[in-house]
C-alpha cells in the first residue's frame, strides 16, 4: 500500500532513517498526486534510490520552519509550487485573492510573495552552503531577465535573487535525477554545468559547445526593445533538439548560463512517472482543515499528455513544457483508470481525459520526431502547416475504452480542444463522438476573441474558423436529436485590442445572445509572447508596434463591453461607445447595446424598437436613477 513520504522526525524514524537526502520544500500543500509537480519529482528521486522528505508550506518568518526533516545529505529541493506565487496571490488588477486552493482549507496567505525566492534565501540564511537546487513553474518560467507585472520592472533571473546553486525548468524528472546522481557521486554544486533542462551561474561560461550571448541585463533593463529581440531569441531556443545554449551577463562579471532543453519523455518514461506508487491525495494531517481543494479537480481525472503545438501567445506551455506531444500509453491510463473507480466515492464520472490541449495525442508531424520543432514556424498559426498530421485516431480509441470500463457511466472532455486541429482531421468520427459521448450539455472551446487583428497577435485562429467549428458542432447535435451548447472563453484588453475591435467583440455576443458571466483580463505572466508585448509596446516576432491597453480605466471599459448586458456595467459601456465613435449602438433600434441615458439626444424610437423576446434581440438596457439623480444598483427597482 502506498504510503506518503516523511513530513517529520518521527515519520523518518518509523522508516528507520536518520537523514534524507533531499528535502524538498514546497510552496503548496502536501499532495501525493501525479498532477502535483512535488508529487512527481519527489516519487521519480525515490525510484532513483533517494531518500526524500517534504516540508510543505514552511512558515518564511520563523527560520525553524526548515528545520524540521534536519540537514539533509545532498540538498534541499525548493518549488513555489503548482502556480506562479504571484498569480496565486494576485488577480490581474493586483487585489489580493480571498483564496488558495492549493493550501487546506483553502486558506490564503500560506506563501509569501515570490515563494521560490523567498524559501531558498531562508534555506541559506539557515544552513549556509547546503546546495539548493530550485524548480517548478515558478522558477522555469523565470529562469532569465523577466518582465515582473506586480513590480512592473524587469526582473534578474532567479537564479541569482534566489541564492540557488541550480535552477531546473521545465518539467524535470529527468535533470533532478541526473543532478541529484552528480551530488551523490561528490561532485559540487559548481560543477552542475553540463545538465540538460538546467540554469547555472558562473564566472567563466564554457563557449566551446554551439550557443548565443544575450545582451547584458544592464542593456535589457534600460531598453525595451533589445528586451524584446533578446526574448524572442530565447523564445526559438525552447527545442531539445536545434536549441543552443544562452548566455545572459550580468553585472560584475557574472553569467547565468542557459542549457539545452531535456529530450521529450518517451511513452515508456511518461508510463513510469504516472504509475508510481502515488497516494493520490492530499496528507492525512489536513483532514481537520477540511482538505485540499485543488484536489478535487484531478481526482478523478486522467493526464494523457504534455506538451502543446498550439503556440498561443499568451501561453507560457512553450517555455515549460515544449512544443512535442509526449503521451502515456493506454494500458498505463486504463490501470489508472481502473484505480480510480475502486474509490469509495467514485459516482461514474471520468471528469477529463486530457492535458494542455486535450486532443493532441501525437506530435504535430513525423519531422518533430527526428529535427524537433521549427524554431520560426508554428503548427497551427496563421493557418495549418501543410506538414501536419492532424489524426484523432489513437485518442478515439483510448476514449472507447474508458468508456468501456465497468462503473464508468461517462467520460468528459474538460480540457481545451483545439477547434481548428479539430477541423483539420479529414475523419469526422471524433467529432462525432466527442458531440455524443464526452460533451455535459456544454463544450468549452478558447476562441479568446472574434477580431481578427487580436487573434492575430494571440496565435490564435480567426474568427472565420471558430465559426465554422460552431457551424458543424451545431449540425452534429442536430443530427443526433442532442441540445448542446458552446461556452466560449473570451479575453479582454490583449495587447492589440483598441476599443475598436472590444466594441466588436460586444457586437459578436450580442448577434449570437451569449451572455458570460466570467472575463478573463490579459493578464501579463513571466515568459509569453504577448506579456513581452504588453511591456515593450513590441510584437517580438517582427519588432512592429503593438497598441497595450494598459490604462485601467480603459481595461475596464473593454471587460464592460463583453458585459454589456449587466446593468453595473452601463455608464462604462456608455463611454466606450462614445470614445469608439459607436454612438449608433446606442438606442431603441435592433442591434443597440443599450439605451441613450435620460435627456441624451436621441431620434425617436421606431415602433419595432419595443422589444416582447420573440425576435431573440436582448431589449436595450437603461439603468434609472433615484430622485437624486443617482443610478439605482438594480435596474428597474425603486428605493
């Protein structure tokens, strides 16, 4: 029977040690599940023959918080954990979020801001030159100069804020092990310079081996578009297989050294990661605090791969996890599966079957298999390369078998699908399937926007084609007598978005009567496309000018106009249209977004303006004021 790995003292002597290994320390709580980065990283050093225990969320204010396991032999391991600390936090308008789901109870403020940092310089402080060997999302996704949104400065890599001896990006099994076998065999932690999948710091970089020298940060912090040409030279260096090493100076003398990317898991290797001997749930001790939440979103679910050729400039899945598909086998997700309706609580539902992007299961063409993926072409943006191999083949068929299982009643497709892979497959059958087998009344697809020029800067297809994707997903529901629905997810205020093309994502929504009650701003995260556009005005890929909604108040406006309908929403909608010279989708007509304010000059309403919900046109909202001449919080009602 599975059991956790040691959380204290005690649990080391009930095994009979008397130090570990590696400790690793943990911004999140303590959760042994494959969808957890701590639970993988710390079970894979395990196989290898380790001895590891954790210290989850240790208390940054008392040095003592890491003492807990003791010295260990070869090192600390340090995560911020599952989610950026700062995201965790922060909303993108930067208030504090009343919530962690990663933290029992789901109780907020567990972590200190910039985790990963902060846990190494206390581990430092404590026990002086241990080595500290940093990761997670946190770490990969600032392993160079960074641009910080909560500070709005660039940041140094974090390498060098961190105190760290080695920094680990991506997602890491196979470096930490390698790294972890240097420091058994008694080399230092200055001499991990030839991992794969790591950053390093040094005086003297080793320039023998095919690699490219950055501008120096001093360069970087001072000018916004070497910034931007220095990312995306990065941003193409993100392959295993054609990605140089690359050297950032620093001031003094000092170079952070980037290495080559690890090799993509083969199946056999992502087979082994999934089928150690997980608990597969949170630990016992927060059973009193009512649990983990993030828990309940994987617990009945299957991770099928990793990676994703997708290429969204918002998406930092380049920069961690790569761009070739890397899949477990159907015996491995099915013995899984299987485990997984024994629970207790299991009701039938297999909630998702997927990964970054749920229906990639191969990588994008055969020429990624032996030359990787083309550092200046992506596979699916502007449109499909002609060189892809879009084939739902061997998905469909894991997904029959799931749903053959016994006790399994239904098997849901939660992760994105990406609709124009989806139409690029000659074959119907798994769309066909997907329709009537894994879809809950309602398909989430990521259109993200309707206007062309944003969807442009996004990487993401245009609007043209996410209306044909609706247009055949609507034909096969009636073809099957089903009433199913799209749920778009929509994004406002993305670097290229003038209240132009916002304006027009209002009209879209009302011309197709969606009405979503979540938006979700840009929110500008460490290593993607388009936070670099965001922070230096600069599309990174051709160095043209990109117009960033960054003032506030203008961002609201832009949310406001997806929200249109909601009454607390009008006077920004009201000034959104005006400032968009829009004036005409304000009034009694069919097609206005909302109605003139009272005394607003207006030409009188034609009789056809009066609305009874037959013509399927949402009747203009006008909110009414009180004798003060105040808008009441609910529109119609009178105080």
């Amino acid at each position: 029977m599975a059991e956790f790995l040691p959380v204290s003292k005690a649990d080391m002597r009930a095994r009979g040690w008397t130090q570990c290994d590696f400790v690793y320390v943990s911004g999140d709580a303590y959760v042994d599940h494959p969808s957890f980065g701590h639970a993988i990283i710390t079970r894979v050093l395990e196989r290898a023959g380790y001895k590891v225990g954790v210290i989850a969320q240790p208390n940054w204010k008392n040095p003592q918080s890491v003492t807990v396991l003791g010295r260990p032999r070869l090192g600390f391991l340090v995560s911020g954990g599952n989610m950026d600390s700062m995201v965790n936090h922060y909303s993108v308008s930067k208030k504090r979020r009343r919530t962690d789901a990663y933290t029992p109870g789901g109780q907020m403020g567990k972590r200190p801001d910039y985790a990963a940092v902060v846990y190494c310089n206390l581990i430092r402080r404590v026990y002086g030159a241990v080595p500290i060997l940093v990761g997670g999302i946190e770490a990969s996704l600032r392993r160079l100069a960074h641009y910080d949104y909560w500070s709005d400065k660039l940041k140094r890599s974090l390498l060098l804020d961190s105190q760290a001896d080695l920094l680990l990006y991506g997602m890491g099994e196979k470096a930490v092990v390698e790294a972890a076998d240097a420091l058994d065999s008694g080399l230092s932690p200055a001499d991990l310079t030839f991992i794969r999948g790591t950053v390093y710091r040094t005086r003297k970089p080793d320039l023998q081996a095919p690699h490219i020298v950055l501008p120096d940060y001093p360069t970087l912090a001072r000018d916004r578009r070497a910034y931007a040409g220095s990312f995306y030279i990065q941003y193409r260096n993100t392959d295993p297989f054609s990605a140089k090493t690359l050297v950032e100076p620093y001031e003094g003398g000092e170079f952070v050294v980037q290495n080559p990317p690890q090799p993509p898991l083969t199946q056999a290797e992502m087979d082994q990661v999934y089928d150690l001997p997980y608990v597969r749930t949170y630990h016992p001790s927060y059973e009193a605090a009512g649990g983990v939440p993030a828990i309940e979103e994987v617990r009945f679910s299957l991770v099928s791969c990793r990676g994703c050729f997708g290429g969204c400039s918002f998406c930092a899945l380049t920069f961690h996890q790569g761009r070739i598909i890397q899949t477990r086998s159907h015996e491995s997700m099915l013995s899984e599966a299987r485990r997984m309706t024994e629970a207790p609580d299991f009701k039938g539902y297999i909630h998702d079957v997927g990964g970054p992007t749920a229906n990639f299961r191969q990588p994008a063409c055969q020429k990624q298999l032996q030359r990787g993926a083309c550092p200046g072409r992506q596979c699916l943006y502007p449109r499909p390369c002609k060189n892809l191999e879009a084939d739902h083949g061997d998905y469909l068929a894991l997904l029959r078998k799931l749903r053959a299982l016994p006790r399994v009643k239904k098997v849901f497709i939660r992760s994105g699908i990406r609709f124009d892979y989806l139409l690029s497959d000659p074959d119907d059958t798994f769309f066909r399937e997907l329709v009537r087998y894994h879809v809950s009344g309602q398909l989430k697809v990521a259109p993200e926007h309707i206007a062309d020029p944003v969807l442009d800067k996004m990487g993401k297809p245009r609007r043209a084609v996410y209306e044909r994707f609706l247009s055949k997903y609507e034909r096969l529901n009636r073809q099957l007598g089903l009433k199913q629905f799209v749920v778009p997810y929509l994004m406002s205020s993305h670097p290229g978005s003038t209240l132009k093309e916002a304006v027009a994502l209002a009209e879209y929504l009302r011309d197709t009567g969606h009405a979503p009650e979540q938006v979700q701003d840009f929110y500008p995260t460490p290593s993607t496309l388009s936070t670099v556009m965001y922070y230096t005005g600069l599309d990174p890929r051709t160095m043209e000018r990109v117009y960033v909604p960054t003032d506030p108040h203008e961002k609201a406006m832009q949310r406001a106009l997806i929200q249109y309908r909601n009454p607390k929403n009008y006077a920004l909608v009201h000034e959104a249209l005006v400032k968009a010279g829009r004036r005409d989708l304000i009034g009694y007509e069919k097609g206005c977004l909302i109605r003139p304010l009272p005394g607003e000059r207006r030409p009188a309403p034609p009789p056809s303006a009066k609305r009874d919900g037959r013509t399927g046109v949402p009747k203009p909202h006008r909110p009414s004021r009180n004798k003060n001449g105040r808008y009441h919080k609910k529109s119609g009602r009178k105080r």
